[in-house]
C-alpha cells in the first residue's frame, strides 16, 4: 500500500514520512505525522491490512473497533492524497 521510497523517521518530538531515492525531486519536503499516524504508517508499511492495524490501534490506544478503522481510513486518505499511497 505505501510506495516504495518513503520511510518514517522518528525524531524527538515529531515523525516525519521522507522520500528516498527518486521520489525526492517528486515529493519536496516531509510530511509530519503525530504518533497515532507514523504506528499507522509503519503498520502499512509492513504489509498489513486495514483491520489488522485497526486492532493494532486498539491495543496500543483506548479506542474502539470502530474508532480504529475511521482513524486509519482518514490517515490512509491523508497519504493517499500526499502521494506516498498507490491509488
């Protein structure tokens, strides 16, 4: 689900989602993610499926099921229109 390319770098205080390679002169910057977003992304980024990260959220956070999977549709949606996220 996330391209190739982008990595998350945590750093005191902030999370930042970082181009590498080629996608560099296509994506200028980083994009800022909280704590909620980066364990989003890092689940996806491993290859897990939208239900398997929202149960994830459930066990790191107080939130419901439901909760959970707004949360990660609204990151993925988020990404998506970023540009780290195939279409």
């Amino acid at each position: 689900m996330i391209k190739e390319g982008f990595v998350l770098r945590k750093m005191p205080g902030m999370n930042l989602v970082m181009p590498t390679g080629a996608n560099v002169k296509e994506f200028k910057g980083a994009l800022v993610l909280n704590d909620t977003g980066a364990l989003i992304f890092s689940e996806l980024k491993s290859g897990r499926t939208i239900e398997e990260t929202a149960e994830t959220l459930t066990r790191e956070y107080d939130v419901t099921l439901e909760k959970a999977k707004s949360d990660v549709e609204k990151t993925i949606a988020s990404l998506k229109e970023a540009g780290v996220i195939n279409a």
